[in-house]
C-alpha cells in the first residue's frame, strides 16, 4: 500500500520535472535565438547578395529593353519621314 502512495505521489512530479527543466533553459534558448537572429551567417549573406545581383540584372535587362524599344520606334519614325510615299 505504502508503495502505490509513493508512485501514485511520483506521478505528477514526472510533470512538474519537465516544466522545471523547461524554465530553467529558457533563458539560454531566448538568449542563443536573439544571437541567431542578429548575426548574419556566410550561406545567408551570399544568399542576399545573390538576390540583390539579380535585382540589379533585372533592372538592367528591363532598361535594355525600353531602350531597344526607343530605339526602334524612332527608326520607324525617321523611315516615315525619309519616305516619299
């Protein structure tokens, strides 16, 4: 009898260990997430100049573009003025 008190007394404590334990490295886990979160790690950074390289080649791409299709208007432009029909 003594012994189903005592586990049925344990049970609980299960519990109460794994919230204790939970509290007790919070603070090292918020800490090592904030030193996450403010570093920036090598494959990250490539990631973003990466990104901002393509940017810039779609922008320039896009300039390249407009500026064909200026170009090609005012060709046609000066064949209608250089036609004599």
């Amino acid at each position: 009898m003594k012994r189903a008190l005592i586990l049925l007394l344990l049970l609980p404590l299960g519990a109460c260990v794994s919230t204790v334990a939970h509290v007790v490295t919070a603070p090292v886990r918020v800490a090592s997430w904030s030193v996450d979160k403010m570093t920036t790690s090598q494959s990250e950074a490539d990631e973003k100049r990466g990104r901002r390289e393509r940017k810039l080649d779609e922008q320039r791409a896009k300039e390249e573009r407009k500026e064909a299709k200026r170009e090609r208007k005012q060709a046609r432009e000066q064949a209608r003025q250089n036609d004599p029909y």
